[in-house]
C-alpha cells in the first residue's frame, strides 16, 4: 500500500488530467488523416468547453513516447486496462470510440485489439487532430481509421444502422446533455448482438465519498454551502466543465437498459490519488460530525484487496464506473 500511495498523481482536482511523464520538446502537429464534420445545427456549453479543453493535448514526438504514456495510465488508473479490454480481440471487427479526444483509447485498440476498422467521433476538432497525431505515429492506414466531428446536442451518430460491433465510449457520457439519446443511438448502430463498454463517473467511489463530499466540502471555503453534487461538478474536468455528472451503478444502468441493452456493471477502476485520499482525509473524516450518511457509511464498508485497492460490496471502489453492455 505505502508503494502505491507514494505513486499517487497530487493533481486531485483534476482526477483525469494529471500531469504524465515529462516529454521532450514540442512537437509540430502532423494528422495524416482527414476529419469529416457532421455539421450540428446548434452549439451547446458542452461543445464550447470542450472544444477548446483538451486532456494532454500536447502530440507526442514519437511512436514510442505513446506507449511509454499508455504505460503510465495502466500504472496510475488501477483495473483500467483490464476493464477497458484493450487486449479483447476485435479482428475483422467495427468499433466506434466515441467522443475519442486526442485519441489514447483509440489508439490502444488499433494496437492491441486489432479491429478492421475504427471510427473515432468526438466534438472537438482540436481533439481529433491529436487523435489522427498519435495515432499516425504507428502507421496505422488510413482505410483503418476514420475520424468524425460532431456535437453536442446532435440527435443521431452518423453512422447507418446497425454498422458496428463494438461501442467504446470512456469518460464522455457524463458531460453530455442529452446522454440517453447518445444511448439510443448506440444501440442503433450496433450490429444485432453487438457489445460495447461505457465508463461513467462512479458515486460509490472515495473521490466522491470523501474528496468531494469531505475534504473539498468542508475544508475548502470555496464551497462553502454546496452540495456534494455541486462540488462534484467542479472537481473533475476543470471548474468550468458545464456538465460533469456521477452516478450510482444502478443508476446508470438503468439508463442503458431504457435504451435496449443488457448491462453488467464491471467495478470502478481506481486512480492512484484515490489512494492518497483515503491516507490523507479518512480518519479524519470517519470522526467528523460534519460527513454524514451515506458518505461515513460508504467509507466504514470499504474493504481492501490483496494490493491495498478498494472494494464496496464486492465491486471496485474507484472513479472510473465500467458497465458492459450488449445490444438487446
């Protein structure tokens, strides 16, 4: 546990845009790919924000620096590869990563998973240059990779019906406005018996139950008088990230059951400053009058794995909520 913990990202206010591995010095952009654009008809908070905010939004220099950053997320997100499957086997396969940003999932497919073909859609043009950047660094060809520009507030992925296998969508439902169309959607163009995996923020985690419900409710002034939730969606993605949601499991898949699927909720895989949390703020926490139920319940049911990483009831306790879902 004290070698995790001394691994911890510091960055806790921004839980998915940690500072990663120093690089050399900055690289021009080169996208060898073209970009359609489905034009929206309007624009929302949501494409504003984050068509202009892009997680590590630097292009790597080099096919090898991509894999040296893959490295350090498998290290500092615990259960994230494993959930996320980039090692399941999509030959022959269509997978669409949507909302794919600068393209590290997308990537990890293309390599490791091996598909005939990916879309990768996203809102932001900025974002998806950096995705065709990394990813042209490996060669992938073109005729494998196709790259989509949509918006926020579009009511229909183009895509045809029923054109794809697989649906990876990580990080990017909980920021949207309208995520039960996005749902909809998905099962649309899904194949008969298609698959895919969704992450979404995850309540039962200790960066809600105590980062955000404790420490940053209570012992920052700055939110004096908020809401955990209100806290919340200011703490992941910048404070001010327009929508930034979490959800109890249930919850969320009951979202994706009114949109035709079959849902298994994986676990939360967790961040290593989730780690540095727990040993900062927990004992602290536990005696506070201040943290009621269910925060203090959560904390005092928490078990622990045999590498130090949480449990609630059987199922990982951290921010990276993983359900599994396949088309009705």
């Amino acid at each position: 546990m004290e070698t995790l913990v001394k691994r911890a990202v510091r960055k806790v206010g921004k839980l998915f845009s940690s500072d990663a591995p120093p690089r050399r010095k900055p690289v021009p952009l080169r996208n060898p790919y073209s970009i359609q654009t489905a034009n929206p008809t309007s624009r929302s908070a949501v494409d504003e924000y984050w068509g202009d905010y892009t997680i590590k939004s630097e292009p790597f220099a080099t096919a090898q620096e991509t894999l040296d950053f893959h490295q350090w997320r498998s290290d500092h997100f615990h259960k994230s590869y494993e959930f996320k499957g980039f090692w399941d086997d999509h030959r022959g396969k269509v997978l669409l990563d949507y909302g794919c940003g600068p393209g590290h999932d997308l990537l990890g497919f293309s390599l490791f998973s091996k598909p005939a073909k990916i879309y990768g859609i996203d809102i932001s043009h900025k974002a998806l240059s950096l995705a065709g950047h990394n990813v042209g660094l490996h060669n992938i060809p073109p005729d494998r990779l196709e790259l989509i520009q949509t918006g926020d507030l579009t009511d229909r992925i183009p895509l045809p019906d029923a054109s794809v296998d697989y649906v990876h969508c990580c990080g990017v439902v909980h920021h949207t406005s309208k995520p039960e169309v996005i749902l909809r959607e998905f099962h649309r163009v899904l194949k008969p018996g298609g698959r895919g995996l969704l992450m979404a923020y995850n309540r039962n985690s200790i960066f809600f139950h105590l980062y955000v419900a404790y420490a940053r409710r209570f012992l920052d002034p700055q939110f004096s008088g908020c809401t955990a939730d209100q806290v919340f969606a200011q703490s992941t993605d910048g404070p001010k990230c327009p929508v930034s949601r979490c959800y109890e499991a249930a919850e969320f898949s009951a979202l994706c059951a009114s949109a035709g699927f079959d849902v298994n909720f994986v676990g939360g895989f967790v961040a290593c400053n989730e780690l540095d949390l727990w040993h900062m703020h927990a004992a602290r926490a536990l005696q506070d009058y201040r943290l009621v139920d269910p925060h203090k319940a959560f904390l005092k049911e928490l078990d622990w794995d045999e590498k130090g990483l949480p449990l609630y009831r059987g199922k990982y306790a951290g921010i990276g909520g993983t359900y599994r879902i396949n088309k009705r």
